[in-house]
C-alpha cells in the first residue's frame, strides 16, 4: 500500500492540473466571446470587403471558432507553467529554473508564429488566390470560408515557431545533440523547402520569404542544441 500512495498521489495531482487547465480554456474562451466583434473586425479587416454569411448558424460558427483560438492562446502560459509545476518534483534545482525559462518561451514563439503568417504570409496567399478568378468569377466571399483559410495557414507557423523550444527540451534530456541535427540538415532542408513551396503563391520572392525564417528557426535550434551539449558534456567531466 505504501508503494501505491506516491503514484496515487501523481494521479491526483496530474487530475488537478488537468482541470485547472480545463477551467482556464474554458475562462478564456467565455472572456474571448465577450470580446468576439472586436476580434472578429481586426481579423476580417484584411478581406478588404465585406464577408457574407450563408445562414445564422454561420454567425454562431465563426464567433465560436475566433473564441476558441484565443482561448487556446490565452490557454497556452497556464498550461506550460502546469506542467512545469507537475515535473518540478522530480527535477534539481537548476533544471526547474532551465524549465520555467520555457513557459514565456512558448507562448511568445507561438504569438510570433502567428504574427508572421497573418502578417506576412497570409495577405500574400489572400491575394494570390483571389487572383486567379481572373476576372472569371464573381466572387462571394463567406466569413466561415475566409477564417477558416485564415487559421489554416496561421495556426502551423505559431506550431513551427515552437521549434527552438522544443529542441531545448530535447537536447536537455540527451535525445537530441547538435550531431544528429547537423547530419539532418540537407534532409531538414529539403521539408523546408517543399512546405515554403506548398503554401506560397509560386514566386521566388514569395518562396524565399517563407524559407528564410524556416531555415533561420532551424539554425537556432542547433545552435541552441550545441549549446546545451557543451555544458552537458562539461558539468558530466567535472562530476567524474
């Protein structure tokens, strides 16, 4: 029984965690809604015109939709920082402070992964779609099917930017050194390469706008990764 009671007590603790970070989406979402026409008229702000509906249920769809993306942003600190403080027991001193340097980290990489696509990439993919019509189409463009473009091209740069973050994570532990990193960058490259390909109009200009901050977020990574292995390797020679 005795051995039981710790694993009980991880059990217990993991649930509230859990449920802290329920409540707080669940907040944050409701705190989104109450400010949802605000956020709804900086977003669409970019369409250049007016967007349509094709029914009230579309109303309720996209208010829901923007009130759950913000709360998930809003989410993102109180759940870093649970389960910071889930994993901080079994951690030395130094570690939790390494640790708790990542729950800033990730909410700010995320907001400039966002920042950069809606910024950026979205306004020249926007634009290049609608140019296709030609003139062929008269086009009626719904709000449902303009966030929904939206969140699709934003929502995986905000993951992407989380790269370094999830590299310091990895080299922290001994999964990931600047080796193994540095013998995947042609291959690293390469994805690079055919995601800025996929999601960008066919330029070159547009093309390296979108590689560049990739590659950049890669290098970083490795850097970051060496640096790491360097002090791993030196604090393991000064304990043997």
């Amino acid at each position: 029984m005795s051995r039981e009671m710790p694993f009980l007590e991880h059990l217990t603790d993991l649930r509230r965690r859990l449920l802290i970070v329920a409540a707080t989406l669940v907040l944050s979402v409701i705190i989104c809604f109450l400010f949802v026409d605000h956020i709804y008229q900086l977003l669409a702000s970019r369409s250049g015109e007016k967007l349509a509906i094709l029914g009230p249920g579309d109303i309720l769809s996209i208010y829901v939709k923007l009130s759950a993306i913000g709360g998930i942003a809003l989410t993102i600190p109180v759940a870093a920082y649970q389960a910071w403080r889930f994993v901080v027991p079994a951690l030395e001193e130094r570690e939790r402070k390494v640790a708790l340097m990542y729950i800033p980290a990730l909410f700010l990489l995320f907001l400039a992964g966002l920042s950069f696509a809606y910024f950026v990439l979205f306004p020249m993919m926007y634009h290049f779609v609608l140019g296709l019509s030609n003139g062929n189409f008269e086009l009626v463009i719904t709000a449902n099917d303009y966030f929904t473009f939206m969140l699709n091209l934003c929502l995986p740069f905000g993951l992407l930017f989380e790269l370094p973050v999830v590299v310091l994570f990895l080299s922290h532990l001994g999964i990931l050194n600047p080796h193994r990193l540095a013998k995947m960058r042609k291959p690293a490259y390469l994805v690079l390469s055919v995601i800025s390909i996929t999601i960008t109009p066919p330029d070159f200009l547009s093309d390296i706008m979108v590689i560049v901050p990739l590659i950049v977020l890669y290098e970083i990574s490795i850097s970051i990764s060496r640096f790491i292995h360097r002090k791993r390797t030196r604090e393991t020679a000064l304990s043997a």
